[in-house]
C-alpha cells in the first residue's frame, strides 16, 4: 500500500522531463496578435534578473481601425474596390516600452505549463495617413479626400495606398500593457506561449480616422497573441550537467 501511492503520484505529473534544465535564461521571442483594432506584430527581449523574474524590452506596432469602421464596396462601379465610408485616415501605431516578467508557476514535467505575468509602460506613436477615394464628378472619376456631401455611390473606390504619403502626420503618446502568458513548449531551449492582455494607450488629442463618427484620444483594447523564439543566453542547473554554458 505505501508502495503504491508515490508511484501513482509519480504518473499523475506527466512524462518526466530528461532535459538539462535552464537555469539563466535570456529570451528572444516574437508574437502576432489579434486585438480589436486589427492585428499586429511584436518583438521582445527578456533578460533574466534572477530564478522568477526577467527584464523585458518590447516593441510592436499594430494596425488601428475605428469601432464603427464598416467596409463595403458602390456595386455600381467597375473595380469594386472595398472602402469605409467616412474614414479620412490609415491609422497604426509603433510602440516601445519596458518591463517586467514574473514566472509564478514553473514548468516541472515535459507536458506542464508555466505561467508567467507581465507588465510593460513607454512611448506611443500614431502615423496618420490621409486616404484619397476615386469620385465620380459629372462624366469624370478624381481623386479626393473624403466629403461628408458625397454620397457614397459616387465613390468609386480608394485610390493607391501612396496617394497622399508626403502628408503623413505622426502623433506621440504612451501606453501601459499587461497580461498572463501560458508557455507549454515541450523543448527547453525554445518558447511557445499563448498570451492575453490589455492595453491602454493615451494621445494628447483625438486620432481622426472617420469623419462621420466621434474620434478619441484614450484606447483600451484586449488582445491574444501566440509568441514564439528562443533561449539565447543559457546556463543549465549545476548537477544536471556540470554547469555547462552554451
């Protein structure tokens, strides 16, 4: 009987994990995520400061759309070419910022999770581009900007995503991010994580992207991502393997 319950506790972890297990553990990772604006793409670097914590510098950029932007295409010309009616601007962001990242739950069997939480504070920037649409004028298509007096079945469709570039306008401002991260690679010199979190960005004024709607200067936004990469500066855990560094 007292053979049997360690034995049974044994099988209830999982498969053992034979790997040499690292310690110092630096990590290169990138994730694409799904938010409410519209995807985006981001890198960050985790320096460890010690068994639980790291450092972490990250940077992303994402692409910004406005709640009420709704695309649909005028069936009545030739290109049906889709747009939103109302929008007066392209709108992304490139952030940067730093951080922290504890690791409250630690992976102790090849089929494990560990969990780890994160913060991250810095800059903000929103690059504006003006949209030019292709209008029907009399027996003539121009290209314009949009006019709350034009019905949308005189728009015929954007113009090139480069018309209007030499007026970009960009505007700074800063964010807050944090969220829970699930990392369940079975390797353990590489990371595969699903992460959730919330943003919280802020502008000194609002980000025009539709005239017909009420622009804003505060964004929350939820988001998920899948993060990927590396451990890119190792040392495992001495009496595993002699404290090998590679």
């Amino acid at each position: 009987m007292f053979l049997i319950i360690p034995i049974f506790s044994t099988l209830a972890q999982g498969e053992l994990d034979e790997q040499n297990k690292i310690f110092y553990r630096n990590e290169k990772t990138y994730a694409l995520n799904l938010n409410a604006n519209g995807l985006g793409f981001d890198y960050r670097f985790a320096k460890r400061v010690n068994a639980n914590r790291k450092f972490i510098y990250d940077g992303d950029i994402n692409n910004m759309k406005h709640p009420k932007e709704l695309k649909k295409f005028n069936p009545w010309s030739t290109s049906l070419s889709r747009f939103a009616y109302g929008k007066i601007n392209t709108a992304f962001n490139i952030r940067f910022g730093i951080g922290n990242e504890n690791e409250i739950y630690k992976k102790y069997d090849r089929n494990s999770v560990s969990i780890r939480l994160f913060y991250v504070a810095g800059l903000s920037t929103v690059v504006l581009k003006p949209i030019y649409y292709k209008i029907l004028e009399g027996e003539y298509i121009v290209e314009k900007k949009f006019d709350l007096n034009t019905p949308a079945f005189y728009i015929w469709g954007r113009s090139s995503y480069f018309k209007g570039i030499s007026e970009t306008k960009i505007i700074p401002g800063g964010y807050l991010k944090t969220g829970i991260g699930f990392e369940f690679s079975k390797n353990d010199k590489k990371v595969s994580m699903l992460e959730a979190g919330v943003t919280l960005e802020l502008y000194p004024k609002t980000i025009d992207i539709m005239a017909t709607e009420t622009n804003k200067m505060f964004f929350p936004t939820i988001y998920i991502a899948y993060r990927f990469g590396k451990v890119i500066s190792d040392y495992h855990v001495k009496g595993i393997d002699g404290g090998k560094e590679e």
